[in-house]
C-alpha cells in the first residue's frame, strides 16, 4: 500500500511540473503579447475639446543629439511608424506642446502630445492663434495657404488660398508673420483681388477688396467699391460706406462723403461727435504785434503730466484741476492759443477747449472772389 501511495505520489508531482511549466509558458506568452500590443498602439487623436482620449505610446519620442538637433519617432497622419534626424528645431511647446522641424526645404510639425508627424510643406507659420483649435497655417507644393491640426497632422483647411511673394521676405517671413485665427477667425488674402475672412472650416465668411485688422478696435476695416465699412469682431457692420475709416487710440474716426467734418467715436460709446483734425500747425505772427506783446501772454497755466505707461498724457491748471484726461490716452499735448489745446493721437492733432472739450472752428466764407 505504501508503494501504491508513493507511486501515485510520484505521478501527481509529474503531472504539477507539467502543468506548472505549461502555465509558465502560458504566462510568458500573454506578458510578450501584451507588451506587442502596447507598443503597437498608436496614439489617439485629440477629442472635440483639444484633449488626448488616449496617451500616446512610449515608443514615440524625441531626444537632442549633440549638434544642437533633435532625433524623433513618431506616427504620420497615415500610421507609419517614422524616425528621423533634424538639424535644425524650433521649440514651440510653450504654446501646445509643439515642434517645429526643419528638413531640407520642408517643414514639419510634431506633436509631443500624441506623437504624430506631419507631412512635409514648403513652410509652416505663426503660433499665433488662441487656444483651442490647434490650426497652423502652411505653404504646400503649389504656393498655396491652408491649415493642418498639428495635432493630427491632418490639413483642415486645404491648401487653395493665394500666396502674395511680394508680401513674405527677409524681414517679414512667412514663419512669423503667417495669418492666424483669433476668435475662430482669420484675415488672409484670398486671392490676388480679394481679401477675406474665413471660419475654422475655411469658408469665406467676408470677401472685399481689402480687408484690415483693427489696431485699437476688435473688429476689422473692410474696404470695397463703395467706401469704407467698419465690422465688429462678430462681422456686424456698425458703419457702412464711409469715405474713410481710421482707428487710433482715443477712437474710431470716419468721414462722410456728404459731409466736412471728421466724427469720432469712442470705444465705450455708439454716439459720434465731429471733431476738427490738425496735423500741421504754425503760429502766424501778426507784423504790426510785437513777438513779445503782454497781449500775447495768458496768466492761465497748464501742466502736462503723464502717470503710466498704459494711459496718456494728461493736463492740468494751476489749480490741479483736471482738463485733459490722460485716459483719452493722447501721445503729446501742445497750448494752442488762449485756453486751447491740441491733442495728438499717432501724429493726428484734435483741438480741445481749456474744459476739455472738443472743438469745431467757426467756418466763414472766405473763398478767393472770383473775377
């Protein structure tokens, strides 16, 4: 009985290291194939709202060499595993974690996010837009401007907008000074006549002559066959047809085709008022006045003072009491007469009162009679 017990004994020992070798192997198998698959999967594109559903791989990656490049590998929008060396980078991951790379006469983008490449353009440009929406303008084969998502590496926009040569050179390169979305829109030239406003998807949302935008005032200046036309950054026309439409600091100025004055129009209000603009002014000296004359001088003194970098030049009478506000923000102000001022605004001079207010000349007839 004993010999039985042993035998059986040596039987199931058998039977446990086969099994335990088997399971083993089993075991072996299923780690290999799993670490197969992770590196295997590629990364995942970003969702609607801009973040990664799945992180990317840590099989793709980036290293600098030594001479100052930078060696990748990465996926292409196609799903090639690629690596590759690049002499030259430029390191926008201050932005959306992104880089720039520079091969030989193209350019890439690479998304340290979820490791795709791009394909290769003739030119990428400015990481200016706000953001969200990850669109990157580019420069294809044919000279032509479109969008990719340097994200995925996809062209969002397709290449078919107009190139100006004349417009991109040494100290305006494309790589920086590139349209750009702001508000999910974007001012470019679509055509060699036309320029345009476009939405993130590319259709043309505006289409005129010439399309500026706005130094001082979140909109655009749209000019056409008709005049001038000032938009809000939502593209409502808030004046149409105008002779002309200038914005400086203290304001929107325009002029009316049936009209000689100038009217202006603050940022914090809808209601224009005429102004008298002076870009050149001399004293003329009266022959029969002495230079020194006690009739020329006034008792009233003003100060000029300036307070910030962020407002501008303001005045006061010798009593502090407040007569341009330097929220106005006027570059320089010059005494004009007796209790008057002129008020500059980039080179363009307004006429103020010693209240602060603006003023119009008196006009009189006094035309060369005609003989």
């Amino acid at each position: 009985m004993n010999a039985n017990r042993l035998s059986n004994l040596d039987i199931v020992r058998k039977a446990l290291r086969t099994t335990g070798f088997t399971l083993a192997i089993g075991a072996l198998i299923v780690i290999l194939c799993l670490g197969f698959v992770q590196a295997a999967t590629l990364p995942a594109s970003p969702d609607s709202t801009g973040q990664q559903t799945t992180p990317p791989s840590s099989q793709f990656g980036y290293k600098f060499t030594k001479g100052g490049g930078v060696k990748i590998k990465a996926v292409t929008s196609t799903g090639k595993v690629v690596q590759k060396k690049f002499h030259h980078f430029q390191d926008y991951t201050v932005y959306d974690s992104v880089f720039l790379l520079q091969g030989i006469k193209k350019c890439y983008t690479y998304s340290l996010k979820t490791g795709i490449l791009s394909e290769p353009y003739l030119d990428m440009g400015s990481f200016e837009n706000q953001p969200g929406n990850h669109l990157l303008a580019c420069l294809d084969n044919n000279k032509k401007i479109g969008f990719i998502n340097y994200h995925t590496g996809k062209e969002v926009i397709p290449c078919q907008f107009y190139f100006n040569e004349d417009v991109y050179y040494e100290d305006y390169p494309f790589r920086y000074c590139s349209p750009y979305f702001k508000d999910n829109k974007c001012n470019l030239q679509i055509s060699h006549e036309h320029d345009g406003i476009i939405d993130t998807t590319g259709k043309v949302l505006i289409k005129s002559r010439n399309i500026y935008e706005t130094d001082h005032y979140d909109g655009f200046i749209v000019e056409d066959n008709e005049g001038f036309n000032l938009y809000s950054k939502d593209l409502n026309c808030v004046l149409a047809n105008k002779e002309h439409i200038s914005s400086l600091p203290v304001g929107i100025i325009y002029k009316d085709s049936s009209s000689n004055n100038s009217m202006l129009i603050r940022p914090d209000s809808a209601q224009a008022i005429p102004v008298y603009i002076l870009f050149d002014v001399t004293e003329c000296e009266s022959a029969a006045e002495p230079l020194n004359s006690p009739e020329r001088e006034s008792s009233d003194v003003y100060y000029t003072f300036d307070i910030s970098y962020e407002l501008g030049v303001g005045v006061v009478d010798q009593n502090m009491n407040l007569i341009v506000d330097p929220e106005w923000m006027w570059d320089k102000v010059e005494t004009f007469g007796v209790g008057y001022f002129i008020c500059y605004s980039e080179g363009v001079g307004f006429l103020l009162d010693k209240n602060g207010n603006f003023v119009i000349p008196e006009t009189r007839n006094s035309s060369p009679t005609k003989h």
